[in-house]
C-alpha cells in the first residue's frame, strides 16, 4: 500500500543529529507544516532547527490527496454561528492568503501544479448548499451555485470556489526542503524547559514549534481531549472520467474525486480511528458501479485530527508554555493548513503580528459537545479488558482487519500487527509480553 505520490519523486535526505546543539527555534516533526514552518524561518534570518524521527514526509503528509482550497466542506454558516462574522471572514481570508503563496511558490517548482475550482456538492440536500450560500454572500466571499456538477451520479447541486489548486506535494516539497537545517532519524525522547533529549544529542533551544501532526506532550494544552483521529482511503483509477475540478461530498460519509494526470481519485470509506468504516471496499463496490472499465493502480489511506470545533489549532501550544508553539487539528485541509500555520507562526516568531492569530488559538474555550464524547470514547476504552493497550494513554486497542494493524480508539495511535508505532501520539513501539 503506498501513496500515488510516492512513486516518481526522490527526497531529500538528511543526516541525523550526533552532537548537542543550540538553536533559537526548534521544529518537531519533518511533514509539510514543519518543513514550511523551516522555510519561511530561513527566509526571515531566523535560527531554526528541524528534526525529524523518521525520514521527512514519512508520516501523513505522503498520504494526502493533495488538494488547496479555502472551501473546507460546508464551513462557513456553521462558523458563522460559532465564532461570528469577523473571524469567519479572517478564517476564510486566512485560507486564502494561504492559497495565494502556494501560487506564489509553485511559479519556480516543477510540483504539476494546476489551478482548479473546487466543489462541495450534495445527492440530496439542497438546504444545506443554500444555507452556505447565504453565508458566502454574508461573508462577502465570490463563489457560484453550479446545477449541474459534472459527477457521473444525480446531485441537487454544488457550491464552487473558483481559483484553487492541486498539485504533487512531494515533489513540492523536494525542492523547498533542499537547503534546509534538518536532521533526519533524530528522535526527541524528552523535552524538558528549553532542552530537547534526542536518541542523537541533546538540543538546547529558546523557542519550541510541534509540527508532529498530534502534539506529543500531555501535559500542557489537553490536545487529547481536544482532538480524535479520523481515517479515511483513497484509491487511483486507471482509465476513468477526467473531471473539471476538484469534488467533495457535503455528508459525511460521501466521496470526495479529482484528477492527478491520467487517473482519478476517489476518496471515502472513512471512519473515527479503531472503529469500523467502510475503507478501500467502499471505494472499490463504487468504481464498479460507475467506471466499470477503470483499473485500481494505487491505493492508500491517511489519518486526520479533528478538532472540538472545526478550527485548527495554531499558536501558543498552552497558557503555561509562552515559548512553545504548536500546529494542530488540520480536519481534512492539512496542505491549505500548513501553509497558514506556517506563515502565522513565523511572523509570531519573528517578533511581528499576525491578525489571525485569534481565530486559532488553541487555549480557546473547549465547551463543545465533541469534548464529551472524546471523554466518553476515552473512559470507556480504559475499562476495556485487554492485552494490546496503547502505550499513549492506556487505551485498549483495536485490530483493524483492513490495514491489519493495531488502532487505538481514544486518540489514534496506530502499531502493526508485530507492535511497531505507525501513526503518533504514541512515542514509542507495543511493549512485547
């Protein structure tokens, strides 16, 4: 099982650490939103270290379906109720500057970037297309009410973004990373106020950013009740429709399609991370039906965090770490997200302003009813009688007949079947009994 992406680019490859060493700012985590974060430190004159426990990308960022929207699903009448109509718009605004530097960027990096628009559209709930339509023009945001989206199924329509984008986030990425400071298989066993213990050196920093997808400390901040993990598939066909633009469905368990080159690709099957869902089969019974002469070249799947109120966290990791920051909670947006929280977080540590940074906080209030089923979901999985237990939290975990690994329920965690760490918050491998 390996991503699309993954098959035509070469990375980058740094050495690990094998000294102690000082930076101003240190960055955990080698995906796109560290890496980014890396970029635009470099550019500010900023002394910066990255490390990274694998090698880069070697997390989720390979797995995405790599689309850049502002168009984040049907957001934005909900926003509007939940944080009002100055910080929906910086919201939205924030995203779209985000978008405009990928243009930017890509001018001179050969990632096959293209602009294309981008749909959310409904089989059978045109109320909830209008109810967003009336908060764009509320926001004051231009998009279109297609009729007649070009899928190969009956929708009630489509809200469109035009002037959004996909590309190859690998070989995106091969080419920002070259020159920058990083230090691959250097694993952080420890942080402790303003030094970071390594399997390699110690790192003496002044200013901490976690770009580990989920925060790993558990101290500070609550990011376990805070956040779940969502799983979710994708498989690329062969000899399929070419679409004009990048799809996604409004509910919840709907598909999402675009194109890369020659192939088409389908998203879905998603589920909460140790539960059952629907996987590649959902995604196979569906090509079946509607691209009958398609052929499945790849398959993948990717894991996402979810936040209590469909805003990432971005900016001071807790009240009680002023010199520690974190990017966190992307939904399902991790390439538009990691550009803004790259470009929030590196004029907060240049010293500047950055007006978005209210909307993301993440001390924000949690008073949300997700908050009390991810506490729910918790309690209840530590009650559970079992051997295989998360080494995160103590959370029993789940075997996943579809990618047979070992998934753990609470917070996301994932092992193979021989108990090696696949997907964080857990720092280290299953103990063997």
């Amino acid at each position: 099982m390996s991503s699309i992406w993954i098959k035509d680019t070469t990375l980058p490859h740094f050495n690990p650490l094998n000294t102690n060493i000082k930076t101003d700012v240190l960055i955990l985590g080698g995906g796109i939103s560290g890496i980014l974060c890396a970029y635009f430190l470099q550019k500010k004159g900023i002394d910066y270290i990255l490390v990274e426990g694998q090698t880069i990308c070697s997390g989720i960022t390979k797995n995405t379906t790599a689309k850049i929207t502002s168009q984040h699903g049907l957001i934005y009448h909900k926003l509007l109720k939940t944080i009002g109509l100055e910080k929906t718009q910086l919201y939205l605004e924030a995203n779209q500057n985000a978008v405009k530097k990928y243009f930017e960027l890509c001018k001179n990096i050969d990632c096959d970037f293209e602009k294309k628009p981008s749909y959310v559209y409904s089989c059978n709930n045109r109320k909830k297309l209008e109810k967003e339509a009336d908060a764009l023009t509320k926001i004051g945001f231009p998009f279109h009410f297609a009729e007649t989206p070009s899928l190969p199924f009956p929708t009630v329509g489509a809200i469109c973004f035009e002037d959004q984008a996909q590309f190859h986030p690998l070989k995106f990425i091969s080419q920002i990373a070259q020159n920058l400071n990083i230090y691959e298989h250097t694993f952080v066993k420890e942080l402790t106020e303003n030094l970071a213990i390594t399997n390699q050196g110690n790192i003496s920093y002044q200013h901490l950013i976690v770009t580990t997808h989920f925060p790993i400390d558990n101290k500070h901040g609550l990011y376990f009740l805070k956040m779940y993990q969502h799983r979710s598939y994708v498989i690329a066909l062969k000899h399929a429709a070419q679409l004009n633009g990048m799809y996604i469905d409004e509910a919840k368990q709907g598909l999402s399609f675009r194109n890369y080159k020659d192939f088409l690709l389908i998203g879905g099957g998603s589920h909460r991370s140790g539960k059952k869902g629907g996987n590649w089969q959902e995604l196979r019974t569906f090509a079946k039906k509607y691209y009958p002469l398609a052929v499945e070249t790849f398959h993948w799947a990717t894991q996402d965090c979810m936040t209590l109120d469909q805003v990432p966290y971005i900016g001071l990791y807790s009240k009680n770490m002023s010199q520690c920051y974190v990017a966190t909670g992307f939904q399902k947006w991790g390439m538009t997200t990691s550009m803004l929280s790259a470009i929030l977080l590196s004029d907060l540590l240049a010293g500047g302003e950055n007006s978005y940074t209210s909307v993301f906080r993440p001390s924000r209030t949690i008073l949300r009813p997700q908050l009390f089923l991810n506490s729910w979901e918790a309690i209840t999985n530590l009650l559970i009688i079992s051997k295989k237990r998360c080494p995160h939290l103590g959370c029993a975990l789940k075997w996943n007949p579809a990618e047979h690994s070992w998934d753990c329920p609470c917070h996301g965690s994932r092992f193979t079947e021989d108990g090696i760490l696949l997907d964080n918050p857990a720092n280290g491998n299953l103990k063997q009994k």
